[in-house]
C-alpha cells in the first residue's frame, strides 16, 4: 500500500528584484514601484503579509488598479495584487445571493449572473474593477441616489487582518469593522470572501432617454424631475462652454424593464447580446481609438471635442432607445486605454460631493474658476447620491461632479494651487471627498470633510486590526498618517 | 522609511557616488535644492557630513567604491532608506598625476577600479532595478578625455573612455525599458581633479556644472558636454585623422 505524501506548505517568499514592477495610477500622473505578489489563495495572502512582517516593509492592496490615483499604490512596499482570487464560491440563482473573492471582476460578475436574470447592483463605469476593490471604495454608480453604494449591498465578507488572521463582519457581526472595512480603502485587512446581494432584472436592456441640457442650471432641473422615476441618472457636462451655456451638456435617463416589456428576455439577458462591440463604425478597432483622440486631447482641440458631443445631444434631444446593461454602464470601456489620449503626463480627476441644497452653485463657481484659471476640464459628469452609513463614506444627500484634468510637467503647480482653491469651497459648503479618484486631498481636509470622531474611531479600528500599521497605501501615507501627529 | 509620495507633486530620490567634494558634491547641493531627497556617498566620511548638512534633505554613507562586494546589499538600503529611487549619478574618480615618461600600472589600477569599475558595480544594480520599473535616469560622469586617447594620461583615458561605451550599452539596452541614460563630458571644471591637468581653459564652477548635469538628466538627455560648447570641440578633435591627432600638442 503506497504511503500518502502530505504536501507541507511552506513560505519561501522573498524580496527579490524579479517581484519588482512599475504601479502606475489609472489616470497615468503618477506611478509608483513596489514588489507585487499575486496569491491565488488565503493561505498565500497570509504568507505575504508574513514576509512584510519579516522584512519591516509595508503592504498595500490593489484590485483592478482603476483608482485614479494612489489609493492602489505602495511606493517601495508590497503591493498585493489580488486580481488572481478570482473564484465565484457560491451562486444561489433563486435568492441572487453571490459569493466571491475579491479579485472577481464585476465583469466576470455579472457574466456569471446575467442568464439567471441578476445584475450587479451597483455598477461603476468601467466593468475592470473588482469587487474587493469595489468594496474598499465603496463604490457607486449611476444609480447612487436610488441604490447608495456598493456596500449597501454587501451581506457579509471574511476580512484577514495583517497578523493573517481571519475574522467575518456583517451588520450583526463586528459590525463596527463591516461599517468601517466598506470604504475604508483596504486600511483594514484584505477581503478574502464577500457575498452580495443581487439585483433582479427582467430584460438584458435598459430604457434610455436623452435629455439635453442647456445649461448646468437645466441640468440639475432635468436631475430633480427625474429623480423620483428614474433607475438611473447620469450628466456629461461641457465643461469647457462658457456664458449662458456654461455647464451645457447632456443627461442619460434609464430604467430597468418590466418582464412585459422585453419579448425576448432569455436572448437580450445573454452575454453576447451585451457586447460593446470590437471596431468603432465596423472599421476603426475600438482598442486603437485613443490615438485618433489623442490629437484633439489638448486645449485647442478639447473645446471641439465638447462643441461635437454637445451639438450631436441637441440633435438627440428625446431621443429614447433600449440598450443592453453593459452598453449603457460601462462607459469607459467603449475605447479601451482612452486615457492614453491625455499624454505621457496622464490625467487626474477632482470629484466633489456636495449638499443638494448647494450643490448647483458649487459646481457653477467651480466651473467659472477652472475657466479662470485656464484650466477648463476635459470630461465633467454629474451625478446624483444619497447619504449611507459608512464611516468614511463619500455619499451624501446630494450631487457629485467629476472633473477629468489634462496633467502635463508645466501645469501641475497651478492644478495643485487649482485644487486646493476648491477644496475651501467644497468644505465650506459640507461638501466631502472619494479616495478612488483622489490625487490631491491633504489630511486637513480629509479631517474637516470626515470630522474628528470619525477620523478618530477609523485610526481605533486601523489599531485593533492593523496594530504594526503593515497595510499602507501612498495615499494612506499622504492623507491618513500625517493626522496621528 | 515610509514616506509620503504626492501624485502631483512627487518627491524624487536619488544616489550621488562620489560626492565628497567637486562636482559631486554641487550635485547634492543641486538636487537637494530641487526638492530630492539623496542618498550621498563618498569616502572621506568628514567631508561627507559637512556637504549633506549643507544641503536639505540629504544623507551621508561612507563607501569605498573599491569596496565591491558590498554594493549590492547597500544598493539595496539605500533604496529602502530613500523609499525608492528616480535618479543615479556616478561621480566617483580619480586622476593622480602621471609623468609623461611614466607607465605606473598601480595608478591605471586605481584609475580603473574607481572610474570604470565601481561605475560599473553601482550603476549595474540601478540598472537591474530600472529594467524591473521600467523607469528611472542613470548618470555617469565621464569625461571629455574618453572621446580620445591623448598621449597624456593613458589610463585615465581609457577609463573614460570605457565608461562612456559601458553607458552607451546600459543605454542600447534600457531604452526600450523606459529607463534614461545619460553620458555627461565634462570639460575643465573647478574641482579639486584640476589640480593634475596639464592645462586649462573654460573652466566653470562645480556648481554651474552641476546645475547643467541635472538640467541634462532631468530633460533625458543621452550625451551631455559641460559646458554645451565642448560638444563642437570634441567633435572636431574626435575627426583629426591619428598620424595629425599624435603630432599635435593636445
């Protein structure tokens, strides 16, 4: 009779220059190096938070790497990239209930789920990023006013903590770290199993209506009228229009349908029905697209760009369509790499949350001072939010504003200088910020936005999961760790 | 050491070897006053400390460039120490004086363990790293005396000369890797290295060519002359056909 060999597992993992790559932020203006580990199971998460022990180097995490900025980097650390956790554990297609690990892509998400007729309920505009990621961002969508966030929908999740321990949190179960891990941008431990609850749907399309928008003053008016019967909302704004016109643009309106309303729901609630599509016109391939807009992504040629859009919407205007989920989500994916466009300088986006009650005058004064200071944002989308009981949550009763700037050697001084200008108004206005798309908040800020208990209660939590502070983030470091002083 | 690393406004880190005094010691002075943060080696440890309290943001290792095998770990906790690395410049060098009727192998030894050599032992671990992170600038100071074999200073031409074609490959071979490699020529500048030449002219201060050696790196310069006028001398003195080149004075 053969003797059974037992396998002992075994952490040889070292600091080697092979681990070493370049960690670059989404937007492109800023990278990072750090040696990247990517296990494919809890046991060798755990032994890679052994080795940082071992060696005294910090540990950051990273999903899908679509943070704009540094909330994914660790510069000269550890850099666990979880995108290779990718196994859904469990799928109950009668409850929509889902389990996974985190690096499951929402992609690969709602591939799984769509024929059984459930969809993510939060979707973000790119289908890349991955749900343990989602979840330390807490992300939102274009339903963030209907739905609140991602972590609304999360039940449960296992969380192991940097000694390699494991704990599970829900709102019943250390509900304090659940509140705190959804939005805590990975401070506190690594998600290795999270379960969602999915949203049903009854078509693999959507009903789209175009609303044009004259002015962002008309804009926030089509926002309010639709709120209370729409599924989804969202606003591309010209930001480079000025006068009467400033904040022209354009609202995307949808519902979900009915299970009267698609006749063929088990062909539009296929996969392939939701492809967006591999060449742009039959001809031009989608993936090479950021070249052809890369000679238009400059100051004289962006206004162009703007004028098109906008005149092409006043075209549109009533226009209503049905369109798969995929297609009319997953914005950012219709040209793969188009932030490429912008240059070797990347971009960096500035999104602020504010009050509903102030948020059309923010957003007015911040568009005027952009133009002010020659720096008019390329891209602008507005959006709609609600308040959620998160701990360092972005939400909010009120409206968000994503600003896309061009960053190049020569404009970063006055970008900085930009920012900080509109910080004041945004906080003087109870306005609050979002980690995955920040590149310039100052721990000040973040301490005034989130208020001092919150701050406080966050770094209590940081201490009991994380006592040696071996889970670090450029942005940690930047924003969070200079307030402990 | 943990350190905060702004996206729009990064802290830079770098390695000045040899930087006691010269032109490597108006680098750290340079750089540092350009917001990096460096990492100074020499090995006179007093001059050492005296150029990095002068400069903001600087710290002083004590190495022997001779000392290689050693160069790899401290490459290492420098690296750890800065919180990364942008920015190598090699600087280390010595020139002692040579008679013309004078084959001493000990000083060609020494020339070429410290010029060529160490060159070599530190800007091999910089370049190993920036073939990883795809990224980074590597500098050598080498010397308008590579471009030729002047009857002069036999040893200390070839170590020049062999470092400028050392950077050149590390250059053929790191370009495609994102990473900058860039050859700086210095002509007659005011160092303690002048006291040996046989003869002077156009000679700037430590600082000016400091300042044209970051300006150079920072615009990825491949080959820089310092001062930029050099570049059209050397280029007329690189094409004197050998049978004029050995009869002239130069």
């Amino acid at each position: 009779m053969g003797k059974l060999k037992i396998k002992k597992h075994t952490n040889s993992l070292a600091l080697t220059d092979s681990r070493l790559e370049k960690v670059t932020s989404w937007g492109g203006a800023s990278r990072s190096e750090g040696w990247v580990f990517r296990p494919t199971t809890a046991a060798q998460l755990a032994d890679v938070f052994a080795l940082a022990r071992r060696e005294g180097v910090s540990v950051g995490l990273r999903g899908g790497g679509n943070s704009y900025g540094d909330a994914a980097s660790n510069q000269n650390g550890i850099v666990l990239d979880l995108t290779r956790m990718k196994r859904i554990l469990e799928w109950q297609p009668e409850t929509g209930i889902v389990t996974v690990e985190p690096g499951v892509t929402l992609r690969e998400l709602w591939e799984y789920t769509l024929a059984d007729g459930w969809w993510p309920p939060v979707c973000t505009g790119t289908m890349y990023i991955t749900i343990g990621g989602g979840a330390a961002m807490n992300v939102h969508g274009k339903n963030a006013f209907k739905v609140g966030t991602l972590g609304e929908h999360i039940l449960e999740f296992d969380l192991m903590l940097s000694n390699g321990e494991t704990i599970t949190a829900s709102r019943d179960e250390n509900s304090d770290i659940f509140h705190a891990a959804i939005g805590g941008f990975g401070m506190l431990g690594c998600f290795t199993r999270l379960t969602l609850q999915m949203k049903r749907i009854y078509s693999g399309e959507v009903a789209v209506q175009i609303i044009n928008s004259r002015s962002l003053s008309e804009m926030f008016a089509q926002f309010r009228d639709n709120v209370p019967t729409s599924d989804y909302l969202v606003g591309w704004v010209d930001c480079t229009a000025t006068g009467k016109m400033l904040g022209r643009g354009e609202v995307h309106q949808a519902n979900y349908l009915t299970a009267a309303q698609d006749r063929y729901p088990q062909a539009t609630m296929q996969r392939d029905h939701q492809h967006l599509g591999d060449t742009l016109f039959g001809i031009v391939p989608r993936s090479a697209m950021w070249r052809f807009m890369q000679p238009f992504w400059n100051r004289p040629g962006i206004p162009w760009v703007n004028r098109g859009k906008y005149w092409s919407s006043r075209l549109k205007d009533g226009g209503r369509y049905r369109q798969p989920h995929a297609q009319f989500h997953f914005l950012l994916n219709y040209f793969p790499d188009w932030q490429k466009a912008t240059g070797k300088g990347g971009l960096i986006q500035y999104q602020p949350f504010v009050p509903a009650a102030h948020a059309e005058a923010v957003f007015t004064t911040i568009l005027q001072r952009c133009q002010a200071a020659k720096l008019a944002p390329y891209l602008g989308v507005l959006k709609r939010h609600r308040a959620d009981p998160f701990l360092m949550t972005h939400g909010l009763d009120g409206y968000s504003f994503a600003l896309d700037f061009k960053v190049t050697d020569s404009n970063r001084p006055q970008l900085v200088a930009l920012c900080r200008e509109l910080d004041a108004l945004v906080l003087a206005n109870g306005g609050r910020f979002y980690p995955a798309k920040d590149s310039v908040l100052r721990p000040e800020v973040a301490q005034a936005y989130l208020g001092d208990s919150a701050v406080q209660q966050f770094r209590m939590l940081k201490k009991r999961c994380d006592p040696d502070d071996i889970i670090q983030t450029n942005f940690w470091r930047r924003v969070f760790v200079p307030l402990a002083d | 050491m943990q350190t905060v690393d702004r996206p729009l406004e990064p802290t830079k880190k770098a390695i000045v070897v040899g930087a006691s005094s010269g032109i490597g010691a108006a680098l750290v002075r340079d750089l540092s006053a350009r917001g990096y943060r460096v990492a100074a080696l020499a090995r006179r440890e007093a001059e050492l400390d005296a150029v990095c309290a002068d400069a903001d943001n600087a710290t002083a290792y004590v190495h022997d460039v001779t000392d290689y095998e050693v160069v790899p770990e401290l490459f290492q906790q420098i690296v750890r120490d800065l919180g990364g690395l942008d920015v190598i410049v090699y600087n280390a060098g010595v020139q002692p004086q040579v008679a013309a009727d004078e084959y001493d192998f000990e000083k060609d030894h020494q020339m070429i363990a410290v010029n060529l050599l160490g060159a070599m032992a530190w800007l091999n671990q910089a370049a190993q790293r920036f073939d990883r992170t795809k990224g980074g600038s590597i500098a050598a100071v080498s010397s308008v005396a590579g471009d030729r074999g002047r009857s002069a200073f036999p040893g200390y031409h070839t170590s020049k000369g062999a470092l400028s074609v050392y950077m050149e490959s590390l250059r053929n071979r790191l370009a495609k890797r994102g990473a900058n490699i860039t050859t700086i020529k210095p002509g007659f500048v005011d160092t303690p290295l002048l006291e040996n030449a046989d003869k002077t002219f156009w000679v700037i201060s430590a600082a000016d060519a400091a300042r044209q050696i970051v300006n150079a790196i920072e615009a990825g310069k491949q080959t820089v002359y310092v001062p930029g006028r050099w570049r059209w001398v050397m280029l007329i003195i690189q094409h004197i056909p050998s049978f004029i080149f050995r009869r002239m004075s130069i």
